[in-house]
C-alpha cells in the first residue's frame, strides 16, 4: 500500500487497525497500544521468565476465578510481570533484590505510574510463590473480584466454533 506520498506503509499488525481510535470504536484499547521496542522486549521477556514465573503461569494461565491473565504486558517504560485486563490489575513477582537499594522507591515510582494508568499492582514475593502457590492464586483472585465479575465471554470460555450447535 502506498499513501498520497508515494510513501509504502506495512499493514497494520495482527489485526490491528490501520486508523486512529474514534470515538464509535476502531483503533483498539490504548493499553496494547504501545512501541515495537517495548513489545520486542515483552516478547524476549517471555522466553526469559523466572522459576516463580513460570509456576505462577502454569497456574494463571487455567483462568482462575473465570479471569483471563497475559504474561509480560508492555507498558513503556515498564513490563508488567502478569496483568488481568478486565479487572485492571497488574502482578508483580519480587525477587530478594527488590527489597535492597533504591528498589522500594523504585517500585514506589513504578506502582505509582501504574496506577494512573488505571492499574492497581499486586506486588507477591517470589518465596512465596516458590512456597505455597494457592495462597497466592486466592490472593489474585480476591484482587480481581474487588474490580468486579469478568465479563460473560470470558466467565463462559471461547464461543462454540463454526457449525457447532449447542441445543
């Protein structure tokens, strides 16, 4: 595709839309929206997750309580460990190293940033995650539900394919 300019503009990725959000729709939601670099980053974080992470993902992942979690949400600067969309919640897992230094401020900062983007963030200690993992799954769960009840397409699982009929 070629624009007045002679100038070729890619198609839009993975069905994203090719024209600014209005306000009927079209666009989609502003907290995917975000650069090619910090994605590539979300993307290569997925690979690289901790021991903690990956358990917490095996468990996230079967969509408890009915809600649906992604793994490394970019949100530039940051990269948000897990994140529950509709409940708007973001999941961070603490390793030691978060407890020395300037990382409590930091994390202040970076939870402070969040939350006016709309986020509340559920910071858990990767010992406990490593410990006992049901505690922290109930914990998420109660954190969603204060939000309020997933939406019924995703309290319900994926809609039924093409030609099958449910009677």
């Amino acid at each position: 595709r070629t624009d007045r300019g002679g100038i070729v503009t890619p198609p839009p990725r993975h069905g994203e839309g090719d024209r600014p959000a209005q306000p009927g729709g079209g666009g989609g939601p502003a907290v995917l929206s975000q650069p090619i670099r910090q994605v590539r980053r979300a993307r290569n974080l997925r690979t690289a997750m901790s021991l903690p992470e990956v358990l917490l993902w095996q468990e996230l992942r079967r969509r408890p309580g009915g809600f649906r979690f992604r793994r490394q949400v970019p949100q530039a600067p940051y990269t948000i460990d897990f994140a529950c969309l509709s409940a708007r919640l973001a999941i961070e897992i603490d390793g030691n190293t978060h407890d020395f230094g300037a990382r409590p401020l930091a994390d202040e900062r970076r939870d402070r940033i969040m939350a006016e983007r709309g986020f509340r963030t559920l910071r858990i200690p990767a010992r406990e995650v490593l410990k006992n993992m049901e505690p922290c799954i109930a914990a998420i769960v109660a954190a969603c539900r204060q939000a309020g009840p997933p939406p019924p397409s995703l309290r319900d699982g994926p809609p039924p394919r093409a030609g099958e009929d449910f009677a």
